[in-house]
C-alpha cells in the first residue's frame, strides 16, 4: 500500500512540473524525499538509506564521465566545423529528386557521429528543413525523415547518452548493446531507405537554396582535415578502443582543427569545452551554438538522483508487488510486450526519455530475472521501445523540442517509419536473437 502511495505522488510530482514548466529536477527531487520516507517507514535506518543512495550514484560515475565528455565533444565539433563540413558537402552531393532519402541518411550519419537527436535537429535538421521548404517538398515529409534520421543515431550510436544510460542501468557493455541494436535494425533502415526513396521521387526538390552553403563558405575554412574527428569515432571502437578514450581523442582532434585551420585561440577551445560553442558573427549562430560540458548538467542531476531510486528499490523490496505483477504479464505475453507497454507508459507520464528509461529499468529488472531474461535482453528491449516510443508521443520532450528546433510539429511523427518499424520488426523477430 506505502508503494502505490508513494508512486502516485511521485507521478504527481513530475505532473506538476510538466504542467507549470518546471525542471522536472524538482519532481525527482520530491521523489526521491517520498521514497526515501517509505523507505524509513519500511525499517530502513537512516544510515542504511544514505549508504544506498550512494551507492547507487557510484553505480553511475562512469557515466557521468562519458556524459561530460559527450557534451565538451558536441561542442568541439561545432566550433572546427567538423558538423557543417558534412552539411556542406552532404547538401552538395543531394540529387533534387532523390532529396528526402537523401536528408534521412545525411542525419543518420551525422547523429550517428555525435550520438544527439537534439543536437542534429537544430544544426542539420534547420539547414535541411530550410531547403525543402523553399523547394516545394513536403513539409512533414521531410521533417520526419530527417527525424529518423537524428533517432538512428540518438539509439544507436555508442556516444549517445540515452545508450549510455540504458547501459549503466542495465549493467551491460557499450558495445555489445550497440552490435545487438544494429543487428535489430538492419531490416528495418532497409525498409525505411527503400519508403524514403520511393516518396523523393514523388517529393522532388523544385529549387535549391544556396543561400545557407554560402554562409558556410564564408565562415568556415572546409578543408577536409575536418573529418579527422569524426574518423577517430568511427575508427578507434573497431580497435576495441574505451568509447572515453575515444571521445578525448576526437575532441583533441576537434581542438587541432578549431586552433591550426579555424584559427581559434586555446582559450577560446578550452572555454567552448565547458560552455559550448558560441559564433561570433557566423550566419548560423542560432544553429551551432551549444554543447559543452555544463549543457550536460541536467541530464547528470537527473541521473544521480533517479540512479538512486533502483538501489533503496532494491534494497527495501519496495517493487516486489509490482514485479509480480509484471512477471505475471511476462509469463503470458512475453518480456518485450511488456517492455514496450511500461516504457511507453513511463514517457507518457515523465515526457522525458532519460527518466522514462531509467524508471522502466528499474522496474523491469526484477521481473526480467526471474523470467528467465538477461540485463543484456532488457537492455535491447528497452533501446527498441522506450527510446523510440519517446520520439512518438507528441509531448514529450524528446518529440516536442527536435522537432521544434526544425519548425516543424506532430504532423511529422506519422512520417518518421524508423521509429514504427524497429519496435515492429524486434518484436516479430525477437525470438531469433542470441543474447
């Protein structure tokens, strides 16, 4: 009964925030004050519940370190011109009638890159949305192949910090979460490339902008030294590579090309690395600003204090009731259904990705074991559900801000067929996969 309580003011919480449009870094808060009054009242002694907590943001440490890194990384980039290096010559290399497949795997090489969907949609997804729409292709069209294009990487990319957090949640390995994800939606980007290019002939480009190519030309030297970055992301990984030591690597890469071919100063680079790229009196200031390590502050905050939640949880045997009754709904459905149906629900009522997968872990992990499941399943399981039902659910953030950031709206969502087709496809298919 102190369960059912504390989850309906929890949930009440993070309601309150999203209706008065308050950090949801205030819902967890309380929630963590809720839990953690439960847990006292369950004889958990005070000591016992600090002990807990922390151990469940030391769980989390190395994350939070790849997190800081990903955030000086995506801001690096945009101050060497790594980003619209691949802009420029990708829109460059766009046959008008081929322009929305095209669009879809120009973003989904470059958020596969920087891991973002954020990042991509108002960097990229701008430049791209701008030339569709002056050249007469549909709007929505376009706006949902670039967004699936930024949720190929925002899923499957190891720099992603949504893959970051459903690993660290799960106890599992980067890499081998990031091999299953590809080999889960090999089918489905086939299919998706095979829709995109079929609707670009009946959606042709009629005249191409070149407005935006030349701002680029004029505020960026385009050598192509300004691939090294990204070459060092896609190259190191196949060498076994820590995806820290590869980050690093690739933002001293970022910070050689900003110091010897932008010809920005150090103090500029190392001042990026902490609060983000800002233009000067570049064109695209609106579209590359951001990044850095303090951008990657909330997200942190929101970790630590929801990591906190799985231990005391776990700890106080607060979710038995629960997990019974998902294990009941395993055993007569299966882990997947059960997977989608409760992380689905988690991002309809936080609106946050992060937190929706964090709480759908800590809940699943239980009923996932007993079942007969792994961490490395759940894990799966949950990069094929949680995190792309969270792009679909028009209110969440993960939904609402890309798509914002494009000047686009919900109408996209029904044209975004990777984030349909994945979950689909995993769950006729599942039953073939060795984890």
């Amino acid at each position: 009964m102190d369960m059912a309580v504390s989850l309906g003011l929890f949930t009440a919480a993070m309601l309150g925030c999203v209706f008065f449009d308050l950090s949801t870094i205030y819902g967890l808060s309380a929630g963590y004050v809720i839990f953690a009054l439960a847990a006292l009242r369950r004889k958990c002694t005070l000591k016992r519940l600090i002990s807990v907590s922390a151990s469940g943001i030391k769980d989390v440490l190395v994350v939070i370190k790849i997190l800081l890194i990903i955030g000086a990384l995506t801001a690096t980039w945009r101050m060497s011109g790594t980003i619209v290096y691949f802009v420029y010559y990708g829109v460059r290399l766009i046959t008008p009638r081929l322009f929305v497949i095209s669009a879809f795997l120009l973003t989904c090489v470059i958020s596969y890159a920087l891991g973002t969907s954020f990042g991509v949609s108002a960097t990229v997804g701008v430049i791209l949305m701008a030339i569709a729409v002056s050249g007469g292709v549909n709007p929505a069209l376009a706006a949902g192949a670039i967004f699936s294009g930024v949720y190929f990487g925002d899923r499957g990319s190891p720099v992603a910090s949504s893959a970051n957090v459903v690993a660290a949640m799960t106890g599992t390995d980067i890499y081998g979460n990031v091999k299953l994800m590809h080999k889960t939606a090999a089918a489905p980007f086939i299919m998706t490339c095979i829709i995109y290019a079929a609707l670009s002939i009946s959606n042709p480009i009629g005249i191409m902008s070149t407005d935006m190519l030349s701002a680029i030309e004029k505020d960026f030297n385009l050598s192509h030294l300004l691939i090294c970055p990204v070459i060092i992301m896609l190259v190191l990984p196949l060498f076994k590579v820590s995806i820290s030591s590869t980050c690093t690597l690739s933002i001293a890469a970022a910070g050689a090309v900003s110091i010897f071919i932008q010809n920005e100063s150090l103090p500029a680079f190392i001042k990026t690395c902490l609060f983000g790229y800002t233009p000067g009196s570049s064109a695209l200031g609106s579209m590359l600003q951001g990044g850095g390590i303090f951008s990657m502050a909330e997200v942190i905050v929101i970790l630590i204090i929801s990591c906190t939640y799985s231990k005391i949880f776990e700890d106080t045997g607060m979710m038995s009731g629960i997990s019974a009754g998902i294990g009941r709904f395993i055993s007569r459905f299966g882990r997947f259904p059960a997977c989608f149906l409760f992380g689905t629900a988690a991002v309809c009522v936080f609106c946050n990705q992060t937190i929706a997968s964090i709480v759908a872990a800590t809940m699943l992990k239980e009923a996932y074991t007993k079942s007969g499941g792994t961490m490395r399943e759940l894990a799966i399981d949950l990069e094929n559900s949680v995190i792309l039902t969270a792009g679909i659910v028009p209110w969440s953030i993960a939904s609402s801000a890309p798509l914002n950031f494009m000047g686009a709206d919900s109408s996209a969502i029904p044209y975004a067929f990777l984030l349909f087709l994945i979950p689909l496809w995993y769950a006729a298919t599942k039953k073939k996969i060795s984890f």
